[in-house]
C-alpha cells in the first residue's frame, strides 16, 4: 500500500539545509526526510507508531528521532529559520491574534512515568489536567495576519488564558537579515486576555493592544466613577481579523494527532506542533 506523502520538493528545499549532519563518529542518520514523513504521517492520521508502514522505515527511529529534536531544540531552530526567510521576503503580517484551544487527551495519553530521570524540557505534569471535559490539555498561539503560526506553549486543560501569555508573546523571536528588528503592530485576544498586567506588557513594548473588555470590568470601573478612569481603547474595526487565529488552529487540528493527543510527553506533543507549523510556513 502506497503511503500518500506531504513534503514536497520545494518544501524540502528549505528544510534540508536546517537539519542536523552526520555525526562524526558512529552511524549516519537515517534519511531526515523519511523520517519527517513518518512522523507527520503518524500525526495526521492519529496511527500508533508500530502501524508505520514498512515504506516510511522504523517506527521506533521516527519515535527517537521526535524525541531528540524536541530535546536538543531542533524543531524551535528550524521554526525559527523558516520565519526568518518570511521575514525577510516580507511575508509576515505582525497584526498578531493570540487563542488557546483545548485538546481532548486520550486515555493512551495518561500514565507517563513519573520516577526515573526526568526527560529535559518536560514539564512534571505533562501538560495534562482535569477540566469539565475530562483528561485535556491546552494549546496557546499567536498566529499572523496570515493565519500562520508564529509561537505556542502547552499546558494542562483546567489552565487559564491570561497566565500563559507572557510565555507566548517572548517566544516570537525571528532573526532578522537586515537591518532593524522585526516589530509587532498589534495584539489582537478575546476578553481572557484582559488584564492590567498584559496591556502593561504591551505598552512597554510600544505594541497597540486590541482586546475585548468583559462585562464585569466594564461594571466595576463603572462603580468606582472617576476614580475608575478611563475606559481602555478597542478599535472594533481591527478587532474583526482576530478569526486568522482560530484559522490557524483549525489548519492545525486538521491532522488528527493534534486534535486529539494520545502522546504521554508533552514534548513530543509540542515537537509534532512545531513540525506541522513549519510545514505551514514552508509552503507559501
């Protein structure tokens, strides 16, 4: 049975010049692009990793190999370089949409040991919690204009929006070329996002925060009077292209395995993440 494959040659053409060489001593790699099919075709198919079929190689070097790339910081360099190139070619949009998303966890996804060594960048609960749903997790992004992700973190389900945002919004580093830095416009959240410490952060940084107000602060500020002051700005107008952050994560769930996790590691999770966002972005 042929295995219908994603990464075509142009897409390959970025990403074989960002890939890890050959070990000086011992065996060489086994063929990277092989091995990225595997691992995108296991994620967008939610398979287990022994039903890898025989033409995309060992299931257990494309198990291996997520994990490595995950802890040596691989995936984050290559994300890093393919949103550089779009920088420099003028490709991103910086009015930034910032969401999260809950993903169901399956059973499959509980259990990881908790004795032992642990594994590097693993956070101790794994990114897994308890909400009204069951067993989840949650995915926090800021996408571009474009619907393109630009930076994500993972938490457990029963997690908030607000705390999570200082974690995202440090994340979006993209070397530049040339001269300058990159610089972000806008921040465009829902009302989750509203919160004195987070329109401080972006007024600091000289960034427009277009975030929704809920009721109840609204009320309050009300209440007080003066001593409430004035209302925050919200450009209405602005607000409506906060959709190119949901459209990114449905251009994400669209491979099973992130619509649903069934990984233990939270980081092999976050690893598959990366690649279907480069994936994304080398396609343009």
């Amino acid at each position: 049975m042929s295995v219908r494959l994603v990464i075509t040659d142009g897409m390959w053409d970025w990403i074989e010049p960002l890939m890890p060489a050959d070990p000086v001593r011992g065996r060489r790699w086994a063929d990277h692009r092989r091995t990225l099919e595997a691992i995108a075709w296991k994620y967008r198919t939610n398979s287990p990793w022994r039903d890898l079929s025989d033409e995309l190689g060992s299931f257990q070097t494309a198990h291996k190999r997520l994990i490595r790339w995950a802890v040596d910081g691989t995936r984050a360099m290559i994300l890093a370089a393919v949103l550089a190139a779009a920088d420099a070619d003028d490709d991103i949009d910086w009015t930034v949409s910032m969401d999260s998303t809950v993903v169901r966890a399956h059973q499959h996804a509980a259990g990881a040991l908790k004795r032992g060594r642990p594994t590097a960048g693993e956070p101790a609960d794994h990114a897994l919690g308890r909400s009204r749903g069951g067993l989840s997790r949650k995915v926090h992004l800021a996408a571009d204009g474009r619907a393109r992700p630009l930076a994500l973190t993972v938490t457990a389900g029963q997690a908030g929006d607000a705390p999570a945002f200082e974690t995202v919004m440090p994340r979006i580093r993209v070397p530049r070329t040339g001269p300058g830095r990159p610089r972000t416009l806008a921040v465009l959240a829902d009302r989750a996002y509203s919160s004195r410490a987070i329109r401080a952060h972006l007024r600091r940084r000289g960034i427009r925060a277009v975030i929704a107000q809920p009721s109840d602060q609204v009320g309050h500020r009300q209440r007080r009077g003066r001593q409430g002051g004035r209302p925050p700005g919200f450009d209405r107008e602005a607000y409506k292209q906060r959709n190119t952050v949901e459209r990114c994560i449905n251009r994400l769930k669209q491979w099973r395995g992130l619509a649903t996790r069934t990984d233990k590691l939270a980081i092999a999770y976050q690893t598959a993440l990366h690649l279907a966002g480069i994936l994304i972005w080398t396609r343009r």
